[in-house]
C-alpha cells in the first residue's frame, strides 16, 4: 500500500542518516571527504524526495532546517553549494514542477483525499 511505501522511505532515511553518521568521520559526504558514487546515487533521489514528500503527503523538508535527518540535510545543503549539484537539482526539480503541472500525481492526491485517516505523513 502507499501508507507502507512512506513507511518504507522513513524507515530508509532514518538508516541512511545512521550510516552516514557511522561512516563519514566527519567528512562532507555520507562516506567521508571523499565524493563517491554513494553522494552521486543518492542524491537524485533525494531531490525527488524534497520536492515529492512535502507537496504531495505533507511532510516537512526532509532536509530542511528542522529535518529529522540532521546529517542527511547538511550533507544535502552541503552539496547544493556545488554549482553541477545545484544545476543538477534545478533540472530534477523543473522537470517535477511540470509533470506536476500534467497531472502527475492528481492520482495521489485523489487517493489521500478519498482516505484522509490514513497515515500519509512522516511519524
């Protein structure tokens, strides 16, 4: 079900802030100082995530100034200072923006809609 989708995304960034936190000894990227393909996989997601999450299901930026996330979201931010991440992310968000505009996911919000006592937002 989607309920359990969104439960699955929490429960996947909750262990992907703890591995970050784990393995970057400090660094600015989820596996230290180096950027490795983990940076660069993640971060696409991550994207969809920030634009998808809060629009959509109602949850707060994810890797917003009070995210649950705190290493994740400074990671994140950190990246956004890299102007090829930054157009990177611009080129992400545009093409959501217009398939939001094509109706994209009205499925999804006519589904939320239809069933408001489900759990859609993060715990």
């Amino acid at each position: 079900s989607r309920a359990a989708k969104l439960a699955e995304i929490w429960k996947q960034l909750s262990w992907l802030e703890a591995e970050a936190a784990k393995h970057s000894g400090g660094g600015p990227h989820l596996l230290g100082s180096q950027l490795t393909l983990a940076d660069l996989t993640w971060f696409p997601t991550c994207v969809f995530m920030e634009f998808l999450l809060p629009r959509v299901f109602g949850w707060a930026d994810p890797f917003g100034d009070a995210s649950p996330f705190p290493r994740l979201a400074a990671w994140y931010r950190g990246l956004l200072e890299r102007p090829a991440f930054a157009e990177t992310r611009s080129e992400i968000w545009n093409y959501w923006v217009e398939m939001e505009k094509k109706g994209q996911f009205e499925p999804i919000v006519a589904e939320i809609t239809a069933a408001p006592e489900r759990k859609w937002t993060s715990p």
